[in-house]
C-alpha cells in the first residue's frame, strides 16, 4: 500500500478531526492577522497624531537638570515670566502654546506628595 492512500484513507475515517484541525489553524492564523493588522494601523494613528502635536520641550532652570523635572519648582528656582513671552513671540517654527508646570508640597493625613499640575 502507497503512502498517499494510506494518508487518504485516514483522512476520510477522521473527518471530524480533519475538520476541527483545519478550523483551529484557520482561526489561529485569522486572529494573528486581525492582531497584526490593528496593531499596525494603532502605531500609524498615534505617530499620525503625535506628529499633528508637534514636539514638547522642557524649558527649566540652569541649576535643575531633568532628573528633578518633577521637583524643580520645589528649589526655589524660578524662571521670569519674560522668558515665556521671549519664546512665545521669537516666531520660531513649531512654536505654538506654551503651558507652565507647578509643583508643589502637600502634606495630607497619608502622608507628604507632590502635586504637579499643567496650568492653563
């Protein structure tokens, strides 16, 4: 007996297997598409809107470096108002809104956060 019959043979007294198999495989391979595809088309909205933001930059005090972004405002450090409107009217490309951060210290019954917030 030749192989292929043999296969044949098998495959014909097991159809409900055949069948079952060849579903889980198409499924398996429908929903790694369908996850694929969406996670395609999500990065393409998201660098699509990102680029629609344009860029953020962090202005802070010569003396404070990024890794004290989220405390800076707790050093005393300020930066005159006048250097907003500096930026603000230079006409540099990009520039559109500018929002100030501002940290501060609280002491609540749990215990003492910093609160930061974008003001508007």
């Amino acid at each position: 007996m030749k192989l292929h019959h043999l296969v044949w043979r098998e495959l014909s007294v097991r159809r409900g297997q055949l069948v079952t198999g060849l579903v889980a495989v198409l499924l398996g391979v429908a929903a790694v598409v369908g996850i694929h595809t969406v996670s395609t088309y999500s990065e393409k909205a998201v660098k699509r809107e990102m680029e629609a933001l344009g860029a953020n930059i962090l202005v802070l005090p010569k003396s404070a470096g990024v890794q004290d972004y989220y405390t800076a405002d707790l050093h005393s450090q300020t930066m005159p108002e006048d250097y907003v409107g500096s930026i603000t009217l230079s006409g540099l490309s990009g520039v559109d809104n500018m929002s100030p951060k501002l940290s501060l210290p609280a002491e609540l019954p749990a215990g003492n956060f910093t609160l930061t917030g974008i003001l508007h």
